[in-house]
C-alpha cells in the first residue's frame, strides 16, 4: 500500500527558512498536499500541488515536486512563530478514494 | 457553514463501556472519512464512506469499531467495548468529491481508563 514517510521534528530560529520534506511510494497520485495542524485542533489544507507540476509557489510557501525520487517538499520563507505546528503532506492512493498522511513534522520555530 | 463538526469534543470513559462518537459532515459533500491520530501510529484512516455507503473499512482495528452513515449529514464511530489502546483524538473529514481537499473537524480526544 501507499506508504508516506516525513522526520518528525524540525526547529528553526524566526525569519530563516523551514523545509520539511515527505516522500511516497505511489508515484501515480494527481494532487499532493499539505496539511497544517495547529495544537488542539484538527488538520486544515495549506497548499497542493498537481503531480504535472514540478514547483508551485504561493506567497512565503513553495511546494517541490521530485516525481522521479517520489520527493515532496514544503519551503517556508521568513518562517514565523504563529508556523509553528504540525505539518502533514497527503498523498492520495491511486485508483481510490482514500488519502494517506504522512507521519507528521513538528516545526518549532524559536525567537 | 460552520464546517465539519463533531462531538463530543473530549470523551472520558472506564474500559470496557462503548463509546460513540458523532460527525456531521459538510453539506454536499460526497465523501466521509473517520481517521485516528496517536503519538505511535500518526494519523490512520480507519473507514470512509461515499455517497453514505461504506467503501473501505480496511482500517478499522478490529470488531469492537463499527461505523455508520444513515443519511448524508451524520455518522457515528463506535467502539464497544472500549480499552485503554484506544485513547486517541479521533477526526472526522469530509470532501465534495474525489481528489479533492479533505476539510476536517476538530476532533474528538477520547481516553479510555
């Protein structure tokens, strides 16, 4: 089955750049996405991007695309304190319905 | 509309009694999906539904969950008996079609004593 894999921690200092990166098994997926999820509270949509595309970018957020490697990567630009939560890339399985999450990234992002 | 929402938001419970944990979907969207999200294990999809008829049900742990969808705006999680390993924040997602943006509910943290 698909399998989606991410490192469970990354902290950075206020104003450098994050980038949290995720890699999958199911190289036929159209959209990838990623997913935020601030303490006490449930998953919200951050960006996507089509599986045609190799970046796409949207104001401080750049999304990566590495088919070939099965590589996904979120940069943060100017990463403030209010990013610090979880981060989650989604992948969906292909010739279903079903959307697989990766492990999760915890960014901490220190003054 | 207010999204999707569950309850109750934290559930307490002795081992051994059922639980049952509520949804309400988006309206108008096609699709349900009950994930589990732990320290060990991240973030399960345990079962979804499309158009109200189950469709995957693979991760649902084992007898003691069952998950229904009577009609397009309610489900229910259930576990019973329930058991300490089950404590977990449960959510509950929604989208309008496939391949789509899966809007979730704030969960449901339940712990099981």
């Amino acid at each position: 089955g698909e399998d989606v894999e991410q490192s469970l921690f990354l902290s950075v200092r206020e104003g450098d750049s994050s980038v949290i990166n995720c890699t999958y098994t199911d190289s036929s997926s159209t959209y990838l996405y990623w997913y935020k999820q601030e303490p006490g509270a449930g998953l919200q949509l951050l960006t996507y991007i089509f599986s045609n595309m190799d970046m796409k970018q949207d104001q401080r957020l750049t999304v990566l695309l590495n088919k070939k490697d099965k590589h996904l990567s979120l940069r943060i630009a100017d990463t403030q304190t209010g990013d610090s939560a979880i981060y989650f890339c989604a992948v969906p399985v292909h010739n279903t319905d079903k959307l697989i999450f990766g492990t999760g990234t915890r960014l901490q992002v220190f003054p | 509309d207010a999204g999707v929402i569950q309850s109750p938001r934290h559930e307490v419970t002795e081992m051994g009694q059922e639980v049952t944990l509520r949804c309400k979907p988006i309206s108008g969207h096609d699709y349900l999906f009950w994930y589990r999200q732990t320290m060990m294990r991240g973030l399960e999809l345990l079962i979804y539904f499309n158009n109200n008829v189950p469709i995957d049900d693979s991760g649902m742990p084992e007898d003691r969950f069952s998950a229904k969808m009577p009609n397009a705006s309610f489900s229910t999680l259930k576990i019973q008996p329930s058991e300490p390993r089950d404590s977990a924040v449960y959510f509950c997602a929604s989208s309008p079609k496939r391949d789509t943006e899966a809007f979730f509910g704030q969960g449901t943290r339940l712990t099981v004593v």
